[in-house]
C-alpha cells in the first residue's frame, strides 16, 4: 500500500534557511507559509532542522528573535531518507518518532526534498479516493507542501 517511492510524493522546492540566519527570518517563514519546520542548509548539505517546537520551547518574546542564530538551537540530529526509499519507510519514522517532516537527501547529504505527514496523508487519501475533486483541487492543500 504504501510501497511507491518518496520521490512520487515529496516537495523538491524545499524553502530553507542558513545556520547564520536569524531566529526572526525563521518565524516569517513558519507563520507566513504555516511550516512547522524548516531545513537548515549550507553548501546545499543538510546540516540541521529548526521546528515551530523549537522556538516556542524557547519561551522567548519575538522582539529577541533577531538576536538569536539558528546554529544556536537548531537540531542537529536529523533523521533523512533518500528519494528512492519508499513511502512506508517514512510512515514507520513519523509514528515511531513521532514527528512530522523528513528531510530528503541525495548520497552526498545534499538536500533534495521533504517529505511531511500531510504529504503520506494526502497519498493514501487519494489512493482511496482518486476521484475527490476537493482534496485535487483544493488550493490550501496544494499549498500546504513544501
């Protein structure tokens, strides 16, 4: 059921910040495209993911965003997946770890996509009901993906 590959549902035009980037640029990001995560990148490498959990776990008033990095609270253990894995493999990741975006990378770490629970949701939704015009055609959830 769950056995295409990744690179059928993924987003390839992933929006991402730098590790030098500032805590502000990551909230407008977050809350003007309703991402809940963001891939820090440098040299096109994957070096970390920065969560809407991370900032609001920092307990911090917006006006101080500008002067914090993301290097500073970035998670730097990130769990990554190649294109050519399938489906499944992240459905096991997302509720044995529970959480929500997968970081996609090609063999040299390079970021090449994202992969959320939206996106597994969305695939088996329409597998099941190819024929929905709504979730087709419904821009919000064109939009949702990275």
């Amino acid at each position: 059921m769950m056995n295409d590959r990744l690179s059928t549902i993924m987003t390839k035009n992933v929006i991402t910040v730098k590790p030098t980037d500032t805590l502000a640029t990551v909230k407008d990001i977050l809350f003007s495209r309703g991402f809940h995560h963001v891939p820090v990148v440098e040299d096109k490498k994957l070096c970390g993911i920065i969560t809407s959990y991370d900032m609001v776990r920092l307990d911090l008033p917006f006006s101080e965003y500008e002067n914090i990095i993301v290097k500073d609270i970035m998670n730097k253990k990130v769990v990554t997946l190649t294109e050519n894995e399938l489906i499944g493999a992240a459905a096991q990741i997302f509720l044995k770890h529970l959480f929500h975006g997968l970081p996609i990378v090609n063999n040299d770490d390079e970021l090449t996509g994202i992969v959320t629970t939206h996106d597994i949701l969305k695939y088996e939704f329409l597998k099941e009901y190819p024929d929905d015009i709504f979730v087709k055609k419904t821009k919000w959830i064109e939009t949702a993906k990275y």
